[in-house]
C-alpha cells in the first residue's frame, strides 16, 4: 500500500508527534503531511498514517494515539507515547532507510528506544517532569528544546503554528540523525577495535588505526590487560588511558606524573623520547609526532604503571 497521508494534530506541539514526525517523513517521502483535528482526516483509511491523535491505537489500522482510555502501556507498564508507538512499528525500517547494518538494527533499535523515546514517552505523559533533570539541566532535555520552538503565546499570525512546526521537524530531524549515526558508528568502532585486540594479543597497549570509540570494545573482549591505546590523529599520533566506567576520569592507569603538563623540549627531555609533543596536566593524553616516539612513550607509561602497581 502507498502511504499518501502522514495526519497528527494542530494547533501546539509536543515532542512526541514532532519526533514521529522525523521517522515517518524519511520512510514516506511522498505522503503529505497533514495537521488537523477535522474528524475526516483522523479516521482511518486508506492510504494515511494517524498519530497522537484519534483516539485509537491500531498499528494494524495505522491509528497511533495514546491519549485514550485505556492507554497503551510497554510491557513493563511505562506508558507510550505516539514517539514510543511510531518507533515500535517503524523504527526498524528507518534504520534499514538510515543505512543501518542489518546485524545491528535490534541493538540500535533498543539502545534509542531506551535512551531517547522512553524518555520522551514518560515526559509527554506526566510520569516523570523534566526538572528530575535537575535545576541546573531541566531546561536542556530534548523535549523540552524541542517545544521551545513552538510560536509565543501573541504570535495570532495566520499559519504561524504549522510554519513552526515544519522548522521544528529540521532541527528534530538533525538530533535524531545524529543519535542514529553516532549509535551506527558505535558498532562499526567496536568490530575494528576487537580485531585490534586479538591483533594486540597479551600487549598492554592498544594500537588502533585511527580514533574512535574504544571502551566498549575491551570491555566486551574482557581485555583487562590493556593499559593504553595508540592511535594516529591528523599529522601526529595519540597516547590515552583507558577509563575503568562511564561516569568517572580514573583510568586503569595514568601517564608518568613527570610528563604531566609538559610540551615540546620539555616533554621530550623529561620522557626521554624524541619527537614528544605533549601531555595534559591530568595525564590521561600524550602527543608525539611519529608513530615510532608515540610506542615508545606507550612503553614508557607501561613500565612505570607497573612499578606503581
């Protein structure tokens, strides 16, 4: 079946409709996007999606509201919003339209699903207020930014509403593309970097072919022998540490405490290494200019971890 209609509410919008909005206009190009509460338009029929408006979910009708009574809940009870129910049904085929990896769709599929429409879903229904985010961020949550682009409350101009919410699509569009991609590239970096680790063999340092995510990847392989990775970076090549989590700077361990903070001469008598560049005062980043001074720091940071162990 052609898909010709792509209807969702007037007057202001949410997150939620908007973000629905960003899959279903790359997977139905051609279909029009219509918004209104005219009871013709939000009845289902041929040839139309409806969301977060209706009063009806029927992905079989292609009816996606969650405002009704029951509403639609997740199966560990969390409620949907039209975001949640749209990606439900199609947010496999956008990542096939995205250019996803087959062997990677349901890992992506559930890694946004968790960290981007869940979100939106409790927002949009009251299960959780964006100032949980904490004074300090609340006003940065993406549905919140997202409804910051809504016309003010005394802009009456004719139109003004829809012409808002078009410009919002772009940058709705631009987030979450960008979260596709990264999320993509995360599993692509994750192959390279476990075939460098089975190239590594019992090493301690990690050489990779450029930057890219790695952690993950050592992780998953169970590397716990790995201290460093090397890798080039423009015209010069990179020494770093390897963090031990997400949520904290300590790494497995540190560069030499007599690099720390040094550049040029200085870094290259103190580490006794020709061609050093640089190290950060928190010593978790060297730079060398060739390939040949970067392992030898690498080594280097080896030995005095080891002594300091």
């Amino acid at each position: 079946m052609t898909i010709t209609h792509l209807v969702t509410h007037s007057g202001g919008f949410h997150a939620d409709e908007l973000l629905s909005s960003v899959i279903l206009t790359r997977l139905f190009a051609d279909a029009q996007l219509v918004r209104t509460r005219d009871k013709a338009w939000i009845t289902p029929a041929e040839g139309r999606i409806i969301y977060d408006v209706g009063g009806q979910f029927d992905a079989g009708a292609r009816i996606f509201d969650h405002h009704q009574r029951p509403n639609p809940l997740r199966e560990d009870g969390q409620p949907y919003s039209s975001f949640g129910l749209i990606w439900a049904q199609y947010g496999g085929d956008y990542l096939r339209a995205m250019d996803v990896p087959e062997h990677d769709i349901e890992a992506i599929h559930g890694s946004f699903d968790r960290g981007v429409v869940l979100p939106v879903d409790l927002v949009d229904n009251g299960a959780v207020n964006a100032s949980e985010a904490g004074p300090l961020f609340s006003g940065l949550t993406l549905p919140v930014l997202l409804e910051s682009l809504k016309p003010v409350f005394d802009d009456t101009e004719e139109g003004v509403e829809d012409r808002a919410f078009l410009a919002a699509l772009s940058v709705a569009r631009a987030f979450v593309e960008a979260q596709i991609k990264r999320k993509a590239a995360k599993y692509r970096a994750e192959a390279m970097v476990l075939a460098a680790i089975e190239a590594a063999g019992e090493g301690f340092i990690l050489e990779l072919p450029m930057g890219m995510p790695f952690r993950a990847g050592v992780e998953k392989a169970g590397a716990d022998h790995l201290l460093f990775v090397v890798h080039p970076r423009g015209g010069d090549w990179t020494l770093t540490t390897i963090r031990v989590g997400n949520d904290t700077f300590e790494a497995r361990a540190d560069l030499p405490a007599a690099w720390a903070g040094l550049t040029d001469a200085a870094l290259d008598a103190a580490a006794g290494v020709s061609g050093a560049k640089f190290c950060h005062n928190g010593r978790f980043i060297a730079v060398a200019s060739t390939r040949e001074a970067i392992l030898q720091m690498a080594e280097l940071a080896v030995v005095e971890a080891q002594a300091n162990a």
